[in-house]
C-alpha cells in the first residue's frame, strides 16, 4: 500500500470513528478466543495476597503475552462456559476433575500446577514431599521431638481447625497433602493445625490454637508451617505468648517470598522456583495449543537456613 493510500484510509476510519477490526470476529477467523483460563480455587482478594501466586502469574504472563492472548483468572464454577482456548489450573482441589474431563472432551488443553496427576493433562509440579522431609530433618538434626504443623487448606471449604487423621485422609488438598506426607515421613506423629487460607493473620490464629493452651512440657517446640505467610503469624503468635523465636520454639516456612513491609525475620525456609513453574506452565499450554509435543516438569525447592531455627530447648 503507497504512503498516499495509507493516508486516506486512515483519514476516512478517523471521519468514521472507525475502531478497527472487531476482535470477535478475528477470534472467528482463526478458530480460538485469544483467551487462556486460569483456574485459581481462592477468592481473588485472597489469591492476590500470596505472593506466590502473584510470581506464577508472572511468569505464565512472560510466557502468554507475546503471543497475543490473554489471562482470563475464574474459579473452577465458572470455568465451563468461558471461551479459553486452554487452561492452567493453579493449586486447584481434586474436585477441578469433573471440569478437566469437560476440557478433554472438548479438546481443549488444560495444564496443572501442582495437582493430582491425571490423563491427558500437563504437570507441572514441585518437589513438595521431598522438600518438607528436608525441613523436617532440619529440626531433628536440632532436636526437636515434638513438632506441629501448620497447613494451607485441606478442603474446599477451607475450615480451620485442628488436624485429625480422619480429616487428613479426606484431603482435597494435593499440594498440603504431600508437604504433610514430606513431614510425617520425619514425624510420624506430629500434630497440626489447618489454615482458612495462606495469610499471616490465618498462621497467627494456628499458632496461638497450637501454643497456648499446651503445658510446657507439651507445647511444641518447633513449628513446621505450610508458607511462609504462615509462618510469620505463628512466630507473632509466639510473640504474644511472650515466648522468643527460636530460643522457645523453632519454626520454618515455604515458599522462600519476600517479607519486606510483612516482618522482619530472615524465615528458614524452602525457596521455590514459583516464576519459573508459571513460566513452564504459559510454555505447555502454547505448546499444546500448537500441537508440539511437550514433557512434564518438576521444579525442586532449595533449603534456606535463616534464624528463625535454633536447637531444641532443654
């Protein structure tokens, strides 16, 4: 087209008012939405108070982006009748399945972050077993006998409350399910406590329901704690009980996020990949989308040793 044509066309959309193409009809032409859903089980307001889902959006967007789709954030009831042309689903409970068979049929792609394995979907997932057997080893190399922990939600629900066998055995939960499996492998018999969501105000709840009405030579001196949001309100928890971190009690975390503005403790912790899992994520559902083969990934956890751990009180 000459420069003089150009001109004149612009001028005559400008004269219209005309918009430019409508991107429904362009969605038409070239058989997809442009639209990529993204499963997330929390509550909006909850799930953008993790920072760990903020940093696996992140990545899934440096990954979606330059192809010129976007991110469509539902829950699992919406996700049925949502145009997406694939979806990941991000710590989505066991019940995400009747929607994925829905997908299947459909032939739409669906890629998940850290759930159980099942047919005809992408894994992406983390060593979580095997990174809170790591964190429990730690605190038996200090001599900690008696442990609790403090987990994310075990159904979808998201009821708190103390940890029972029967409760556990019924987990929806695969991500709290496996780091609970990663501990009791240390400690067979640790007790717990179950978070309403990854929140510091939730962790200080747990840790004050584990610690004060415990006789000292029951309380637990360690505290093993599912994020590290978790773990910051146990050890306010602790704090307000009077008792000192870690001189009195121990406690660790997950996830390896920034504190800064939230606490000032340098948390032991396990530090995950959690941008580079988004990342890995936004490639397999491209990939899928076009029809290239693409394997399943598991990203490992790397142990941080901070001072929130000491030996165990005598």
């Amino acid at each position: 087209m000459s420069a003089a044509t150009k001109a004149r066309v612009l001028a005559a959309a400008a004269q219209l008012d005309y918009a430019g193409p409508d991107p429904r009809a362009q969605s038409l032409r070239r058989g997809r939405s442009g639209i990529i859903g993204v499963v997330l089980e929390d509550s909006l307001s909850d799930a953008f108070r993790d920072p760990i889902n903020i940093a696996m959006l992140d990545g899934l967007a440096d990954e979606i982006g330059p192809d010129g789709s976007l991110l469509l954030l539902t829950g699992d009831n919406l996700l049925h009748s949502a145009p997406v042309d694939a979806a990941v689903l991000i710590g989505c409970t066991n019940r995400v399945t009747e929607s994925v068979a829905v997908f299947r049929q459909r032939g739409v792609p669906v890629v998940a972050v850290e759930a159980e394995p099942m047919d005809g979907v992408l894994a992406i997932d983390l060593d979580n077993f095997e990174a809170s057997s790591l964190l429990a080893q730690h605190l038996r190399d200090l001599g900690h006998t008696r442990i609790a922990m403090v987990t994310l939600p075990l159904e979808p629900s998201r009821d708190r409350g103390f940890l029972s066998l029967a409760r556990e055995a019924e987990s929806e939960a695969y991500t709290s399910s496996e780091r609970i499996r990663g501990v009791r492998a240390v400690y067979p018999h640790a007790t717990g406590f179950v978070s309403g969501a990854s929140l510091v105000d939730e962790g200080a709840i747990a840790g004050a329901a584990l610690l004060s009405p415990v006789s000292l030579d029951e309380r637990p001196t360690a505290i093993i704690a599912q994020s590290d949001l978790l773990a910051v309100g146990v050890i306010r928890a602790a704090q307000d009980l009077g008792l000192r971190v870690p001189e009195d009690l121990s406690v660790v975390g997950f996830d390896g996020v920034r504190l800064d503005g939230i606490a000032p403790h340098d948390l032991t912790t396990m530090v995950q990949p959690a941008v580079e899992k988004g990342r890995a994520a936004g490639r397999g559902a491209m990939a899928l989308l076009a029809g290239t083969a693409v394997e399943a990934a598991v990203f490992r956890s790397e142990f941080h040793r901070g001072a929130t751990t000491g030996p165990a009180p005598v």
